[in-house]
C-alpha cells in the first residue's frame, strides 16, 4: 500500500471520529469552537475543508469574515467575531480570526500598537471565559519554514486557480518574515494559556499536518471515547507549544 | 485521454471562468446570489462545492441554514433569509433556500397549505424585486430519477463517512416520490418567471451536471465576455423549464 | 373641565385601548407593524411616544435607524429594514423607513432617479406580501403647513433641549418645500394600496393628531372589540388618502 | 418658586448637559454604555426616559430584551447583549442587563448555581475589557425600601395605564425581599470594580433619583468639561457603593 493510501485510510478513520464527535456535540449540546491561525500558506484552507467535509452543513460553519464594515470598525474589537460563536450542537472553525490584531495588523501597522497590546490582554480573559462557560475550543497555529512558504507562494503564482490566494501581502510575508516571527513569539508567548493553549502544528507536510490537526481537535474535545483507535499526534510533527522551539521560524525535535 | 480528464480539465477550465466572474463582481459591486433546490440525493452538496471551490473564501458564503429557531419561526418567512443576501461583491449560495416551504413542508405537512399557498404568491414578487434591484440571481432544480434515487441513497446508508447526509426523510423521499413530483411541478410552474427561471438540471450523471451547473451560472450572471470558451450547456442534460418533460419524474429528451 | 383635560382624558381612554391590543397581539401573535411619515417637524416623534408610553417595553421598539453603514448601502435596499420586522406579539414602530428613498433623497439627490423608481415600483409588491402574511399594518402621513412647519422650526431653532432635531436639512424643507409637496405626491399616489393605504393626518394641531393617530392605529389592528368606546377619528382632522385634497400642501375639508 | 419647578429647571439644566455630553460623543467617537438594575419599581424606566428624552434619536438606544429565544439561549450567556454593544458616537442604556443572572435568575431558580456563580467570575472580566476598550459605562443600582416598593406596586396594579408594569413575580418581589437583598449583596459586592463601579442611588424619592442619576452618568463619561454648573451629585441621595449601608435593604446615612 502507498504512502498517499495510507493517508486516505487514516483520513477517514479521524474524519469517523470527528462525525462520532459531532453526534456527540448535538446529542449533549456542546459548543465547539476552533481557531486557525499561521503564516500565509501554511494550509489553513485545506485543513479546514478536510475537517467540515463530512460533518452536518447545517451545524458546521466555517468562518472566514472580510473585512470589517465602518460600522463594525467603530464597535468593541470581539463584537463582530461574538456574533459567528457556537450554539449548541455547532460546531465554528475560525480561517484567521481575533488574532489577526497581533498578526498581520502588528506587521502592517494597520491598527496602533495600543490597540495591539490592549488585545493582548483581553484576549486570555475572552477566551478564558468562553472555556469555563462550557465552550470546547482549540486554537491552532500552523508553522512552516520561510523556505517551505516560498515554493507554496511561487507555486500559487502560477497556478491560475489560486488567484483568490494570492494577495499583495504576499511578498510581504517573505519580505517581513522576522517581523513577522517576532509577532507571532509575542502572541503566542502572552495568549497561550491553562483554558487556552496553543497547539502548534509544524505544516510543511500537508498531509501529516492535517491528521495531526484532526486528532488534535479530537483531543481538544475533552471526551476520551472519541480516541479509541486514534493514532497519537506524532511527536515530530505536532507538539505543545515551545516557545524556544520556534523562536528561529524553524521547529525543533 | 481519460473521460475523467476530460471531466477534470473542462472542472479547471469552468472553474477559472468563474473566478473571472467573481473578479468582476468584486470590480463592479454585482451581488451573485444561487439558490440550489432539488431531490434528496440530487447532487447539491457537491455541485456548490465545485464552484466554491478557489473562489474568494472571504466573499463568498455557502448557506445551509439549520432549522428556525422559535423566534423566528414566528418572523415574516423570508426574514431569516433575508439577513444572509449578498452585498455587493459577494457571491451567497443557498444549499436548500426559502423553497422549502413549497417542497418538503407540503409533503411532509410541516407548514399549513394556506402558509404554502401564500409562499408560491409570494416567491415570484419578492425574486423580481431582488433582480430588478440589481442582483445576479440563478435558481437550479437538480433532477434525477426514482431509481437514481434509491441506488444513492443505499450507497450513502452504506457509508459512515455519510452520516450527516442520512436523514429520517430518505425513507420518506422514495415512499412519497409522487408526492415529491406533485410538489416540484407545482412549485417549478408557478415560480418560474421571467426574471427568475428555474435552471432544470438533470443530475443522473454527477460530473456532467456539475459542468452544466457551472455553465448556467455563468450565463445567468449576464456578461457574455464571461462566456468566452465556454462550452455552451449540453442539451442532453440540462435545459430550460419544461413542465411537461418533468411531469412523470423522468426527464424527457 | 378644560380643553387640556379633554386632551389628556381621551389620550388615557386611547392609550388604555392600546393596550389591550397588545394584550390580543401577544395572546394571538399578531405582528404590529407602522411607519411614521410626514414633513420635517410634523410630529412623528411627539405621536410615537405616546403610543409607545404605555406598552410592553420589551416587546415594542420604536425604530429610528441611523446612517446605513458602507455595507448596509451595498445590500438590498430593504434588507437593513427588514431585520427589524416584528415577530409575533411584538410591535414595532418606524420612525422614518424605507419611504427616505422617494422623500429625502429624491429632494436632496441622496439616490439616483432609477433606484428612487425602482423603489416606487417595488413598495407596493413589498407591503403586499407583508400583510398577506398577517403583519398588520398601518403607515401615516403627518401633514402640516407650510406656516406651521416655518414656526416649529423656528421654535426648535430657540430651544437649545431640541438641538438634536435639528439639522441642515431643516432649512431645505422650508426652501425646497414645493419640491418635498411633488415627492410626496408621487410617493402617496404610487404607494398607497388596497393592503396597504397611506393614513393621512393634519397635524397642525398636535393634540388631535396624536388622537386621531392612536384611533386609526386601532382601526388598522383589524380589532373591531378594541373599537369599543373609542372615538371615530376626526373628519376635520385626518382623513383618507385624497392627492387632490394635498396637492398645494394645505389639506382641503 | 415651587418644589416641582426646581425639578423641571434642574432637569432641564442636565438634559442640556446630556445634549453637550452626546455632541462630544460623536465628535470624538466615544461609546457610551449605561446599565441599568434596582429592585423592581425601582424607577428604571422613569430615569432611562428622562436621560433619552432629548438626544438623538438615531443613535441613542433604550434597550430592554425581550425573554431569549431558543437558539440564544443555547448560545454563550452574553453573546445576545453583545450583539446592543454601541459604536462610535452612540448611546446604548440597559433596562436590566446580563446581570439578570445574579438577581431574578437567582431568587426564582431560573438557571443553576453553577452558572450564577460562573457568570459573577465573569463579569468584573467582561466589564473590564470594554472599559479598557475606551468604552464608557456606567451601571446603576436603583434601591428603594420594602415599603416604597409595597406602595408602587399597589398603586400600578390600581392603575389600569401600567398593565405591563405588572408581572406575576411582583408579589414575589415582596415575598423575597430578603432573598433579592442576599441576590444584591451579592452581586454588588463581587461585581463591583475599579473599572466598572457600581453606582447605587437611593431611589424612594423618583425626581432627586433622576437627577443624581443624570449627574453621575455625567460624571462617569469622564469629561470634566461637562460638569460645569452640574451641582455635586447629592450624598443623602446617592452614594458610591457600600455594602454594609445596603445589608438590611434600608440605605444607611
């Protein structure tokens, strides 16, 4: 059997267990909440679209918000976001989210470096709140090496079906690349906590990536039933956050 | 070269036309909106995934709304869907829509018949309004036969990665065909307007509706410059409303 | 017993008659719908309070909707109103609606004549289904002189407690008035419909305005026990639609 | 001069300090966020009315929702309040608020402990982060003695006018005075903050309430500019939270 087979065979084990998670969720009524955060194409997308495949399009929302109106611009920085959280029985995938305050806004000087540190000291009271209210959350930040996010950018470029990836902050990515380490150490350092951890997810294998990201999820659940017959997330690929591990944008073993 | 290749490239060649389409509506503020009506089973899930497939996620919005809650319920009917239509640059896809009323509700008796006579009223002012208004609207009926019917829905109880797609109805959509049938036609013949006319689409072969689907849309957004080598739709498959040719569930040639 | 007695005796009588429609709305689930028309300073806000004054704070909103924000203006032109549509047992009354589209912004050139014809085309096509639907409806037209409106402003412009009413639109009503007098015939001609008439009020005098507001209000409820003991509404005083009656602006007996 | 006539004139002098108030609010893009709790017949309404009487009308909103639907009731306990949070230059006041949850909710057994408990954790972090947002809020606790509140409640159900003033859990107001009283304490006690103080006014007197309410609300906005010629908000009437004056329901000198 292939290498490419095995992958599809443990693709639909975890999407299994993910369906047994969401039976789960609208029998008991929990919320499931998950955040997807990393470098421009570090596969966000994809690991997105393989989790919803199978759930409930009914119950499952997978959120990626444009930008904001004038209206929405002028009210408390979460509110727009409050709006798209589970109900019970939901299940809400965030492509980018809250954190782009400390992401992209930092580098780009889009918002001011108030508004910055002020959102790095609500965010652990918001989503502290959310966890202790029942909300079963995981927030994801997938990582990949400045080589890796070269070669996915140039690949992009020349495929006329990507148009809608590529964007002018692309070169900036490269470009900025140690600003942008620096702010994704910053936020990961100050918004990683005991509710709330980050789950680091070393992407520049897309495949392994996306199990890893799964079975974290179903990790991140709290129900342990879900786990029977799933694979451990491998080690080499998946880890708690280290903040030492990432500090050169390359992860450590 | 390989049927499935032929399907593929002619998928790729569809599928960048309408990111040129989206382009456009982005550039010139069109609001897209689809509405995907049609049998259990028919097809819609992966006929709107194919066409969302690279368009822009941040402006563009699959809906499959779960049920009303009890406030409202006890809204104006098209209130709920109304919150979801597109503004401009934005492309909305109903995956099942405000025509539940007139289908599943009267087979099912979920609604009242003066409820659902005053929809079938109602649907043609408020469409011609939303398209007098500007927006870029097409609403496709996917057809396919009894026996179509009841192979996929076997396949799919078959299937656990298909759970979600299961519902109590199934049994319900084969045993009422007829129901089903009466249901559709009245609903196709009083709602198919100038402004808004239903985009039949026979659905027995998956690929070959989805290319079809993917042409009308294209067509439907009124920009010729759109068209440019795009294969015109196959006759065979899809075609204009024709009550006649669907009367008996099976569609003529 | 003094004039103002009379006033506030028959206001009590009335507003008493209100509530027990809201008690039939809420034990019934009727929806209550009406929308506050009328010239610069003709009384929409003194009429308004006093029907709301005595209700059910939580389930009656008087709406007066600020400035669409940028994606507001990008939606369908009734969708930002439509959210606002009452469910069953609630009423909601607007103060100032969709109706902007062929008052102030025809005078002011806020819109373009396509979008303020098309308005006028789909108004009635609008309200129709609203009330098919069962919203009972009521829409005034508070209609004041042009002397009448010249001393309420000037009055407005003397008390610094009504700073917020006024506004540099007020000189134009008084300049452009014959401009506002063609607007409003157009918009009461094309608008008022067999489901949904215009109620005009002459309301010079504020006191049987108001009054005569409040009885027609309860005609409108469709309600003929909460008719009991409340007075026919004041020939003198308002009247049906009748453009001849309106056309130099001063109302005819 | 009159007793009354003080009043009208003090009055109308902090309206015009209101007016002033909001004309910065929007100059500047403050948010301002009142919230309003007390005893029932406390004198909620009067005083929002009083505040609202003569600001703008499109951006100031009296907010008093309505029971949860189903769908909010299952979602995150604050996510519908969020929803009334306001933008830049407007006024938002709370007629009861979230805090229903540590009084009614409470006293009546309308949710379980563990969410009582669970939302007096979170509100000081809530809270907090809007204030620290630029938002600028006040909330007051309106308290009056069990024999004030024994009168108004006689004298509302003595008036036909106040049918929706009355509720089945007013007589349970006076049976469990002593359980609201704990309710209170609790709440003022564990909520009461830094950032978001709570204010308490002694309200058996409904117009020196009013008043003091005004003036704190000015005081609370931050700008000093607008208390000028504002008397000094009055100690025998209002006072800054103390727990010990408020233990036995009778407000302590």
């Amino acid at each position: 059997m292939s290498k490419s087979d095995d992958y599809e065979a443990e693709l639909a084990r975890l999407q299994l267990a993910l369906i047994g998670m969401q039976k789960k969720a609208i029998a008991e009524g929990w919320q499931i909440l998950a955040v997807f955060e990393g470098r421009d194409a570090a596969g966000k997308d994809g690991a997105i679209s393989r989790i919803t495949e199978h759930l409930d399009r009914r119950q499952t929302i997978a959120v990626a918000l444009p930008k904001p109106s004038d209206r929405e611009r002028s009210e408390w920085y979460f509110q727009r976001y409050v709006e798209w959280l589970p109900a019970c029985g939901e299940a809400v995938l965030f492509n980018r989210s809250w954190y782009n305050r400390a992401g992209v806004e930092k580098v780009m000087g889009f918002s001011t470096p108030q508004q910055q540190e002020q959102f790095l000291r609500d965010v652990p009271a918001f989503e502290k709140m959310l966890v202790e209210n029942g909300m079963r959350y995981a927030k994801f930040w997938l990582d990949i090496t400045r080589e890796t996010q070269a070669e996915r950018l140039k690949a992009r470029s020349a495929d006329p079906l990507k148009a809608f990836k590529i964007s002018p902050l692309d070169a900036v990515a490269q470009e900025k690349w140690d600003d942008y380490t620096d702010a994704r150490d910053d936020m990961l350092t100050r918004t990683s906590t005991t509710e709330a951890p980050w789950i680091c997810v070393r992407a520049d294998h897309k495949k392994a990536a996306r199990l890893n990201i799964i079975r974290w999820l179903l990790h991140a659940s709290g129900d342990k039933t879900l786990l029977k017959g799933v694979a451990q997330p491998d080690p080499e690929v998946i880890f708690p956050f280290d903040v030492a591990a990432l500090t050169d944008g390359r992860l450590a073993r």
